[in-house]
C-alpha cells in the first residue's frame, strides 16, 4: 500500500506473515537445490560413471562415440563383463572380460584362444604382445576387444589388476557425441 494509506494492525501483520512465508519458501528451495545437486554429485562421482567409447574395439555391440553407464562399486566381476579400463595415464578403454585370475589362456593352431582347456573365441596374437600360454595373475583380468582386428587388450599389454577397472557397464544408451 502507498504511505498515505493507513493500515490497520490486521493489514500489516497479514503482510509481515506473507513476506516471512516467501523468505521461508525460497530458503527451502534452496536447500532442496543444495541437497539434490549434493545426491547428484555424490551418485556421479562415487556410485555410477559416464564414459563415451573409444574406438571400434567393441563393435558391433558398442560403437564409436557411444555413451555407457558403469557401476563403480562392483566388486565381483567375472568373465563375459563389459568393464571400463582405466591404465595409467591412457585413455579410459571398454572391454569385454576373457578370463579370470588363475587362468590359462593360449592360442591353438586354429588361431582360437583357448581358455582353460575349453575354445572359446577366434583371436590372433597381437604384435609385440604377450607370449602363449599365458598364465592369468591372481587378482588380474584378461580383457579383450569384441572386434578383434581392432581391438589393443590384454594379448598385447597382459593381464589388468582390479584396481585398473574403473567399473562394470550396465547400460549402454546408443547416444553418439
């Protein structure tokens, strides 16, 4: 109201409530803001990951550019786990894994990798890679690309330790940068 209106004292108290429920309200929002970017950053960075694919080593099932969402807690990963690869300083990689620690891996004359005993997948051995048979570290992945041809996994570099997995993919979007 104007200042020569005069308000009586119902006038004012009602105008006093309102402007401490706004300040109310909007302090509210603010924490739920605060307290959802908190989750988000604590889900993001902690629990789930986001990566894009690098490469053609996994095609057909991921392809260049793809987006992946990978669990960060997991701690049992067996063979036939699409992981996230961290080495180093190097880019992160997706690979499929082969075969667990303890295991034996070698190629037969066919070309076919031979994990314990059992033929499983067609490979050749990479260039300046490891040697056949190839015996698994305990606590190691042998992780290999679905594309072969294109793929630089565990036949040229060996084993990778479990704390070079970054996470397991679960979800693969499709989406493309």
């Amino acid at each position: 109201m104007g200042k020569n209106t005069k308000q009586n004292p119902e006038e004012i108290l009602a105008e006093k409530i309102d402007g401490l429920q706004r300040r109310r309200e909007w302090k509210q929002f603010v924490l739920g803001c605060l307290l959802m970017a908190l989750t988000f950053y604590i889900i993001f960075h902690y629990v789930i990951g986001i990566a894009f694919v690098e490469g053609n080593s996994m095609e057909p099932v991921l392809g260049q550019g793809e987006l992946v969402v990978f669990y960060r807690l997991e701690q049992n990963y067996g063979k036939g786990d699409i992981v996230l690869v961290r080495r180093g300083s190097l880019p992160p990689e997706v690979k499929r894994i082969a075969a667990c620690g303890g295991a034996g891996i070698d190629l037969n004359e066919e070309g076919l990798l031979v994990i314990d005993g059992e033929t499983c997948l067609g490979t050749e051995p990479a260039e300046e890679g490891i040697v056949f048979p190839y015996d698994v570290p305990a606590r190691s992945f042998f992780v290999m690309g679905d594309n072969r041809a294109g793929s630089e996994d565990s036949r040229k570099y060996g084993g990778v330790g479990e704390e070079e997995i970054a996470g397991r993919v679960f979800l693969h979007l499709g989406l493309t940068r």
